[in-house]
C-alpha cells in the first residue's frame, strides 16, 4: 500500500462503519409470514398473459411452482 492510497483506504472504512451505524439505527418492519410451512397459501388474484384474471385458489388441489420475477421491457 502506497502513501497515497492510506486517505482513501481510511475514508472507504470510515464511510463502512457509518453505514453500518446508520442501517442499525434504522426501524425496519419484520417481514411477516403469509402462512406456516405445510399450511394453505392465501388466495391472491393476477393477471395472466392474456389480461385473463388468475385465481390461486382455482388451482387448490394440484402442485403449484410461483416464480416471480421483473421484466426489463
């Protein structure tokens, strides 16, 4: 390490121990839990492909894999 480099290394730690400071100062919500391991998903609505309204509850009974994600068009 250089002698140039030491006020940029301390600033980078500095600005570490202030953001760390300030992220457990913070009032943060708990996630909350829809539903316990092994119990029934809450019903919820979306759209499909075709606009056509989905019903999660439509598919009780049957295995159902969700994957949420965002497009980026």
């Amino acid at each position: 390490m250089t002698r140039k480099s030491v006020p940029y290394v301390v600033a980078a730690v500095f600005a570490l121990v202030a953001l760390s400071l300030f992220a457990q100062k913070m009032n943060l919500p708990k996630p909350q839990i829809a539903s316990a391991a092994g119990q029934p998903a809450p019903d919820f609505t979306l759209n499909d492909q075709d606009g056509k309204p989905f019903h999660l509850a439509d598919m009780r009974g049957s295995g159902v894999v969700l994957i949420f994600y965002r497009g980026y068009w």
